[in-house]
C-alpha cells in the first residue's frame, strides 16, 4: 500500500461548508484509506545559509491518505469539499527511502 498528501489550496471559489468535510471525514475513515490530517496555519520558512523564500501560504490543508495507486488516490479528490468548490488540491506520493 502506497501513501498519499492531498494538499489544499485556498483557492476556492466559494466557501465549502462543515457539513460537506464531515460527509468527506467519514467516507475517508469507513474506507479505511484515512491515515490523518490537519488544517494548517501560518508559519515560516528557514534556511541555513542565505534567506529562505516565502512561507507557501496558498496551502492551508492537507490530508494523508493510503491508496494501491495514484489513480486510486485521485479518486478521493472527486469528492473533496476543496476541489468541489472549484480549489485545488494537489496529489503527492510519499516516497519511501
């Protein structure tokens, strides 16, 4: 089993509603697919050496998820209240050293 970020943006065209995540949460979790979550708030970027870029503040979610392929992890942004709302959401695998 391989895993997943769905990474939000906060490019909605309209706001989605609680009701819409909770419907989203529980089909996640009775799939069995849900492996965690949070929304997330401002930061900063750090760097070593020289200045560090800017804080990507256009992601402000992200979900984690476990899927036999990518095209099986694409299938839960069908339904993803983000991308419903005409946001992105953008689908990264997590590598394995």
């Amino acid at each position: 089993m391989r895993e997943f970020m769905l990474l939000m943006h906060d490019d909605t065209l309209s706001p989605s509603d609680d009701s819409a995540w909770e419907a989203y949460f529980s089909a996640l979790r009775a799939s069995g697919v849900f492996d965690g979550g949070s929304s997330i708030g401002g930061g900063q970027a750090v760097r070593k050496t020289n200045p560090a870029g800017p804080v990507s503040l256009h992601i402000n979610g992200f979900i984690r998820l476990r899927a036999d392929s990518e095209s099986a992890a694409m299938k839960w942004v069908e339904s993803n209240p983000v991308f419903l709302a005409g946001g992105t959401v953008e689908v990264r695998e997590l590598l394995r050293d």
